[in-house]
C-alpha cells in the first residue's frame, strides 16, 4: 500500500470523555476539563512547627490556612481534553479551578462560614456566630442555579443580603421567626459569570453557597473556585498512527495559589 | 485558634508578618513576607564581655523576604517600578485584623534575581542611618558653679536632635522652653535660663524628664528682653511681653507646688502659684493669695501636666518703651490639666496697680514642699501639641557632671551611646519607637518585673555556662577627673587659660573674610559664655595697646608668611568667635586693608589664640580599686568608664556596682528558645521559676531574636541574671513580724541564709 502524499481529513475519534467534576478558568472563560479519570487526589498540607519545652509541653504553631494540591489523571486523553491545561500551565496567571465535588458542598473559605461568637446548634453542629457584619464576595457560574443558606436564630428582619451578578439583582433572607436555630436560604441562576455580594449580619453563622443544590447540612467551607497553578503536565504516549490523532496519558498537578 | 498576642493558645496560628516598603520618592504597599526575622539586643560598650552585665547601646537587625515579580523589580526597570537603594520599612504582624507592631526600620542591601520570585531585604534600626553631626551637646553651664549637671542631660539634648522629646518640643508660639532635664538650661533661645540653689538640691523629683529637688529658684530670661549679636558685641535688648490685653500660656508638669515670679524693669510684676489642683495670683509677698480650684490630672499621658493661662489688663502703656510702665491690673490667672478639659474660674487679683511690662520669669521651689517642675513651656498660644505624647522616656543616670564635653565630630547617637555607656546605664529604642534610657539601677533589676515566665511550660530548655573568666578577683576602675582651670601664670603674670590656639598661620587675602570651623578638645567658657553664647566675641590685636593680650582673644597678622615685613594696624584685621557647641567654634577672620596678611607673629609663628575665663581639662586618668593586690590577683579587671565619670564619688559607686556583680560566681544563660511572647523586648525585667529545678531567679532581657515564616515563629532570647536587690528583700520580707520572722528562721544556719536570701519560708 503506497504512502499517502496528502493527509487525509482529520478522522475524529470516538472518544468517550468522562464527566469529570472539574473545570478550569482561562481568560475569564469556564472551560470543562473532560477526561480526568477517576482517583482524582486533593492533598492538603498546612505548615506547622512545635515546641517542646523542659516539662515536655507541645506547643504547635501553624499557618492560618492550607494549601491543596490536586493531582489529576487524564487516560488516553485526546488533545482536546488537556489543551485548557496546556494553555494554563504555558500562560499563568488569572487561572481557577471549580472542583464540583466542592462546588457542591460549600464554596465559601473555611473561616468565612462563622464566627467567633457564641455558638448556635445547626443541626447538632456548633457554629460560633459572626460577631459582626460580614461581607463576603465569591465568583459563581452563569447558568448554574446558585444556593446561599445561613444558620439563625434572629426572631424578625433580613440576616443576610445577596447581591447576585448580572440581572438577577438582590435577595434577602429574613429571619423566619421563633427563637431557635433555623435555616434560611435562597437560590438564583446567574446570567453572566461575576462576584456574589453576601452580608451576613453579626448574630448568623453557617454560611453556605452551593451549586445546583442545597444539601440537608451545613458543611464546612472549601473555598471554590480556587486560583491555581498547572504545574508538571507530563505525558505518555499510548497510540500514535499515521492517520489518526495521537492519544496519551497525562498527569498534571493543579497547586493551590493566591490569596 | 488564638487571638492574643500575649498568650498563645496550645495551638497557635502564625500571624501574617506584613512590611511595608517605602522606597525614596515612593509610596509603598504593604505585602506580607515569605520570611522574616528581627533581632534586637543590648550589646555592652565599656564593660568587658566578660562580666554579667550589660549596659550601653543596642543594636536592631533583620531581614524580610517578601515576594517580587522579578522581570519588572528590577534596579533597571522604568522608573515606576525600579528598585531604589535605601528606603524604609515598617514591619507588623496581622491576625484576625489586629496588628502588632514590629518596629520602623531604615532599609539597607536589597537583592533578587531574575530567577527568584522573592527578594531579600536587610533592615536595621533607624538611628543607626543617616547620622550626621549635629549640635552636638552645648556649651552648657560649668556644673561645679551651678547645681551640676546630670549626665542624663546630655542624653536629653541629644535626643531631642534625633527628634526623641521627653517634654513637647518648642511649639510654634513658644517664648521660652525650658525642660529641667538635668541640667538648668533652656532650650529655646538656647541659654537664658540658670538656676540658684539654697538647700539640698539634686535632680529627679519628675519622672520623665527630671525636675530639681530642693529649694531652688530658676531665673528665666525672655529671648525679646536678652542680649542679641550685634557689630559682634552682644547688646541688651528690651521688648516686654504682657504689656496688653494678651495672655501668655505657662504649660509645665508639676509636683506638689511652684511659684512662677513675673518680673519686669522695675522689679517683680507678680507672683503665680500652682499646684496640680490649684492656680492662685498675689501681687506681694504680703498679700494673701487668690485661688481658683483646678481639676488634677485630665490628661492620661501627662497626669501631672498643668497649663495656667496669665492675664493683666494694661492702660496707657506706651508699647515702645523698653520698660512699658503704666497701670496694670487686675492680675489673673486659671488652670486646666489637659488640652481639652474645661478652664478653671480665674483666680483674680482685683485692683489696678503701676508696673512695667514683662520680661523674664522665675521659678521658685521649696524644699519644704517637696515642689519639682519640668517639661516648661511659655507660649503665647495654648498649642495643642504641648499635650502631644512623650517620645523619650530617660531615667537619671545617677551622678553629676562638671564637664559636659563630646567631640564636635560625634553624631547625637553615637554621643548618647558614650554618655549612658559611661553610667552603666544603656539606651535603645523600643518596639513602639520610643527612646528608653534605663539607668544601672534598672539595669541591675530594682524595677518591676515584666512577667514571670515559667521555665518548665514556656521554655525549651535553659542552657547555662559558668566561667571562670566571668569572675573577677581584682577590678581597676578608670575614671576622668576634672581640672578647672580659671586662672594660669604666663611670664611670671596672671592671664586666662587659653582655649584654643591656631597650629597653622591663616592666609587672608586684602578684603577677604576666611572662616574657620575649629574643634575643642575640652569644653571651655568665653567670656561672655554664658550667658551669651550665641553672640560673636571680637578679638583684639595682641599689638593693641589698648588690651592686656593674656586676658583676651587675640590675633597678629604679617605681610608676608615667614613674619617679616610690616606691621599692620591693629584693625587690620577683625575677628570674631562664635560658640556653636560645646565642642565647636567659628571663628571669622575679616582682613580690612588692601594687603594681603598671615596671622603669624614677626617670627613667622602663627598666632590666633582664643581665651576664655574657665576651661576643664581631663587630662589626668584616676583609678579605684576593689578586690586582691595586682601581685596576687588571677582573674583581674580593667574598666574605664570614660570622661563622662568626673567625680570620685560617682565613680566609687559606679565600682561597687561592678564590684557587686563580678566578685560573686554566676551563670549565664544565653539563647533560650521560648514560647513567643510577642510583648517581650530588650530592657525588660522577667522573672523565671522552674518548680522541679528550684529556679527562682530575675533576669534582664538583653536579645530578643524572632524569626518566622508560614507557621513558624521562633523566639530566642539572651538573659542576664540579676542578683537580688534591696528592693526585692524588702518586698519579700515585708509581709513578716518579729514573732513570725522568729518562727521563720527557726532552725536555719548562717550557710542558707547565705546562699540565697529570698528562698527563706
């Protein structure tokens, strides 16, 4: 069989991409990263140091926060699947990741959530109040339906204010009366990518953003999307034929960055 | 998580250690650092290294890391982002919103790389850049003739040039200042104020600055009413104040009682009483006094800071009179003890009376009343900044100085460092910036303690050295006493001493005036210093018959250098000297002919010879000493305190200070890590128990070093051990009778007592 002396059309492969819960802003746009398989690995490290004195007393000091790493795989991902990645680790800088598993369970940064106040039972969870208002701001999708709930036990009036982006303008959860803990919450579905505005007032705790749904219990905050850096994308080849697209393993490791 | 930053839980979380940067002609941002790490300690300048102590300057280092994007930080960039030399820094940790200073710095040697995405930035404590020689100290009063001079004046003055007050700086409308800081000099104009001393007078009766105790009277002479510089000779000048409807401010902190005594051309205008709850006016001696009642202590930074507000209605007073006379009254006065709080009522002397304007002031003090005053201002405004918070904060050293001398060439930090050095006393700046001078007593623990730290919960361990080398058998102590030198025989004939003489003959070319910037070793008083030391003194021809050459300044002057050739006239030349500090002269040299001359005499030998009335030398170095002969002594010490120590009485207890810490055996414990204590700074007092090893003992924080990055920080401190003092005994024992102390010592032997006093029941 003679050589071809013109590539033919490109033949597309049948690739059966997984639902892979991650995706990746580049340039202000969301992009789904497709083909990660499943064993995704988030490891989270937090500096810490410790002190023993004469009496053999610990005393630990740590870092106010931790730092995730996420270490994906991608099996015989087609160019396609990994060229956002590509694209991140080549051009730095303005780059998140929203990892749905976390995106459902609760957006806010962990020390957002409460406060340091005198604690209520959410749900036979502790939660210390905020002390104070509290104005938080967290990028949400266009077009996902948006969840933000709080724990109170304010008796009247609005406890927390919701500024959504776009056109969908304010929400305000009110106090729905009584004096034990209770849940509010409300939902919108952003047009457009942008900020969400939460004040929540001193006395509420909590605090949760979800995506698509509100689950049952408050859970602690994860802070998602993440600003993050495409590091150590690295490749095998499995299948390279002369008229097909090649198809090869990557692995990269998605660090968590910035404030 | 821990919020405190003084007493960290189990597990504390690190604060985010932010800096920021302000490079020259930049605004800066503050970032937070990668790492960090900032020491401070008191290093010993006179003392040997080797005795437990430690007294003199302090030297503050670190350095931050801190991120960069290094393709456009660059010392080559545009120059929006180009990095600068030099620059300053200020360093705070932040937790939860809540900062905790870690000091202001001056920025030394910054580095990066294009590679690194951090750069590197060393700091160092801001009093140790950009000295330049100042004033340096003035020619103050000789200290034997007045009350003396406590050196914790010099440390004063040279503060206050670096800009570290210990009473508020000269405000906008301020007549006279006049901070009673160990020496009776007013500060602004300088010279003007000297004090006469009746019974048992001595410094320290204000915290603070220092005040005089005993029964004293200070003289204070108004700048408008002294003399000023004029053709070079000094001529009174007569400009009364309070000659109308005006008032003048007197704002001073205060103890018990003062009199303030107006005084004019023709006598006292008035007497103003004040105590910290009381203003009251007379007009005599044998009138009673006028009271109104003022509320004490307003003013949380100054609780015994008063300001009194003087009024005297004027009529028909002429206001180009030198003395204003014409009738005057009443005479009131009223209080206040903060900037804000409410006048009190006037306390009024009703009645008119004749009388002149005014021109000076003073300040009466009885020793029966135990009155002190200090930090005086005489403004004609009621400044607010005169309630401005103290930035120095300078303890008497404990002594007094005849001769208050530093080379012209000393810069005021490097003066300040000589001065407490000398004293065994030691200054540095704290981490909120303020000048702490702590004098020997401090030093050696006679203060109260700053916290306990338990050895067995907050240290990791405590390393401790004896040393034979810390331990003294014999100790020489060095001193500089000083020769007042007023009269001297020159050819079998009375002339005063000589200041200054020229080493080399000074070209003056026909009409030209050359100026000279001369250094003093020794201070010496010029005729007219004081009280005039700002005015030029002019010199004579020592071929004028007209002055006995051995009792005034004088200059010869040649035609050609080598002496020959012919006499000029005697004002061919006209010189005049001008003090500027203690350690330096100008001296102005004008040539009135067309004749180019050489101050040389006819032998070719230059001759500018500067005299003054009194001058202090120090010369002589005396000795104490304690402990073994030099022939059987092992471990001996020298020690020489400098020419700051003029009086064997001081030097004496200076010695037995000493003596005290390096005859007895010690330890030393150095570079203890520690729980952070973010409080805990150099010249602090701690004390230190350890329940299992029977540790109970005090010690001077001398290096705090602390160090950090992401969920480290690390505390490391030097410690001197302090012996017990009097104070401490006493406070132990206090609390004990004849009976119980009896039941206490019960069955105790000479040995425990002596091995450690306050370890008793």
């Amino acid at each position: 069989m003679p050589f071809p002396v013109t590539p033919s059309p490109v033949v597309r492969e049948p690739v059966a991409a997984t639902q892979a819960p991650f995706w990746l802003r580049l340039f202000g746009q969301w992009v789904h990263l497709q083909g990660v398989a499943p064993g995704a690995e988030v490891e989270k490290a937090r500096a810490s140091s410790e002190l023993e004195t004469v009496d053999g007393i610990t005393w630990r000091q740590q870092a106010p926060r931790s730092r995730r790493t996420w270490s994906l795989d991608l099996e015989w991902a087609p160019p396609e699947a990994i060229r956002a990645l590509e694209v991140a680790d080549q051009t730095p800088g303005d780059v998140w990741l929203l990892d749905r598993r976390e995106s459902v369970t609760n957006m806010l940064a962990p020390g957002d959530c409460y406060g340091a106040g005198a604690p209520l039972l959410a749900d036979g969870m502790p939660l210390p109040r905020l002390t104070s208002l509290r104005t938080i701001t967290l990028p949400v999708r266009a077009g996902v339906e948006t969840f933000v709930s709080a724990w109170t036990t304010a008796g009247t009036g609005n406890v927390i204010g919701v500024q959504w982006p776009g056109d969908v303008g304010y929400s305000y959860l009110t106090a729905p009366g009584g004096t034990v803990a209770q849940r509010v919450w409300t939902s919108a579905t952003p047009i457009a990518d942008g900020a969400l505005s939460i004040a929540a007032l001193a006395g509420s705790t909590g605090l949760q953003v979800t995506e698509e749904w509100l689950p049952e219990s408050w859970l602690p905050g994860r802070r998602c999307p993440t600003r993050v850096a495409v590091t150590g994308l690295s490749s095998t080849g499995r299948r390279m034929s002369a008229r097909s697209q090649g198809l090869s393993d990557y692995s990269v490791t998605l660090a968590e960055v910035g404030a | 998580m821990s919020t405190a930053w003084t007493d960290p839980d189990p597990v504390d979380v690190t604060p985010d250690v932010r800096v920021l940067l302000v490079g020259p002609g930049e605004t800066g941002q503050e970032v937070s650092t990668e790492t960090w790490d900032l020491t401070r300690e008191l290093v010993s300048t006179v003392l040997p290294g080797s005795l437990r102590e430690r007294s003199g300057l302090s030297i503050g280092s670190g350095s931050v890391t801190v991120p960069t994007d290094p393709m456009t930080r660059t010392p080559w960039a545009a120059s929006a982002t180009r990095v600068r030399p030099g620059g300053r820094a200020s360093v705070r940790a932040v937790r939860d919103s809540n900062g905790w200073s870690l000091g202001a710095w001056a920025v030394g040697p910054k580095g990066s790389s294009l590679r690194s995405g951090a750069m590197s930035v060393d700091l160092i404590e801001q009093q140790w850049v950009g000295r330049g020689a100042g004033r340096s100290v003035p020619n103050a009063l000789p200290g034997d003739v007045y009350p003396g001079i406590e050196p914790a004046w010099m440390v004063d003055t040279l503060a206050r040039q670096m800009g570290w007050w210990t009473t508020p700086p000269p405000v906008q409308s301020c007549i006279m200042s006049v901070p009673m800081n160990g020496a009776a000099e007013s500060e602004t104009p300088r010279a003007g104020a000297f004090a006469l001393t009746f019974n048992e007078p001595g410094w320290g009766g204000v915290r603070g600055a220092l005040g005089m105790t005993g029964e004293v009277t200070t003289f204070l002479d108004f700048p408008a009413a002294r003399y000023q510089p004029a053709q070079g000779q000094p001529l009174p000048i007569v400009d009364p104040i309070l000659t109308a409807a005006s008032s003048i401010f007197v704002t001073l902190d205060v103890v018990n009682e003062v009199v303030f005594v107006l005084s004019g051309p023709s006598g006292i205008q008035g007497y103003v009483r004040i105590r910290p709850a009381q203003v009251a006016v007379r007009l005599a001696e044998s009138e009673t006094w006028q009271t109104a009642t003022v509320t004490p202590g307003q003013s949380p930074l100054h609780p015994r800071r008063i300001q009194v507000e003087i009024q005297r209605n004027a009529s028909g007073v002429d206001p180009d009179d030198p003395n204003a006379a014409g009738t005057y009254g009443p005479l009131r006065a009223r209080g206040r003890t903060s900037a804000t709080a409410a006048w009190s009522s006037w306390a009024t002397r009703s009645g008119t009376y004749s009388g002149t304007g005014v021109t000076g002031a003073a300040m009466q003090q009885e020793a029966a009343t135990g009155g002190s005053w200090c930090g005086l201002q005489i403004t004609t405004q009621a400044d607010p900044a005169l309630w401005n918070a103290n930035s120095a904060d300078i303890d008497p050293l404990g002594g007094l100085l005849i001769s208050a001398y530093l080379p012209a060439t000393a810069d005021p930090w490097t003066g300040i460092q000589d001065v407490v050095g000398s004293w065994l006393a030691a200054a540095w700046i704290d981490r909120g910036g303020i000048l702490r001078c702590r004098n020997r007593t401090y030093l050696s623990g006679a203060a109260p303690i700053a916290r306990t730290i338990d050895v067995g919960q907050r240290v990791e361990d405590l390393p401790w050295r004896v040393d034979p080398a810390d331990l003294a058998d014999r100790m020489v102590c060095e001193y500089s006493p000083v020769d007042v030198v007023q009269e001297v025989v020159e050819d079998e004939q009375r002339a005063y001493p000589i200041l200054w003489e020229s080493p080399e003959a000074v070209e003056v070319g026909p009409g030209a005036t050359v100026e000279l910037q001369i250094d003093l070793d020794r201070v010496g008083y010029d005729f007219y210093t004081p009280p005039v030391p700002i005015a030029e003194m002019g010199w004579g021809s020592a071929e004028d018959p007209a002055y006995s050459p051995r009792f005034v300044s004088t200059w010869m002057a040649r035609s050609a250098r080598d002496g020959s050739g012919a006499i000029p006239s005697t004002t061919a030349l006209r010189v005049t000297a001008q003090r500027l500090s203690a350690g330096r002269a100008r001296i102005r040299i004008q040539n009135t002919t067309g004749t180019r001359l050489y101050t040389v005499n006819d032998e070719g030998q230059p001759h500018l010879v500067m005299r003054g009335y009194m001058r202090l030398d120090q010369e002589n170095t005396a000795t104490i000493e304690r402990g073994l002969d030099p022939a059987a002594a092992l471990n001996p010490m020298t020690v020489n305190f400098g020419i700051h120590v003029q009086r064997r009485s001081d030097a004496e207890a200076l010695t037995d200070h000493l003596w005290n810490r390096a005859a007895q055996p010690g330890y030393r414990v150095e570079s203890v890590r520690v729980v952070p204590d973010w409080r805990t700074d150099i010249g602090d007092i701690v004390r230190l128990t350890h329940e299992r090893s029977d540790l109970d003992v005090k010690a001077l924080v001398v290096k705090v070093a602390m160090a950090g990055q992401a969920g480290q920080i690390t505390q490391v401190l030097d410690l001197v051990m302090l012996p017990w003092t009097l104070t401490d005994t006493d406070s132990r024992w206090s609390t004990y009778t004849v009976g119980s102390l009896d039941a206490a010592l019960a069955g105790l032997t000479v040995a425990d007592v002596d091995d450690d006093p306050m370890r008793l029941p």
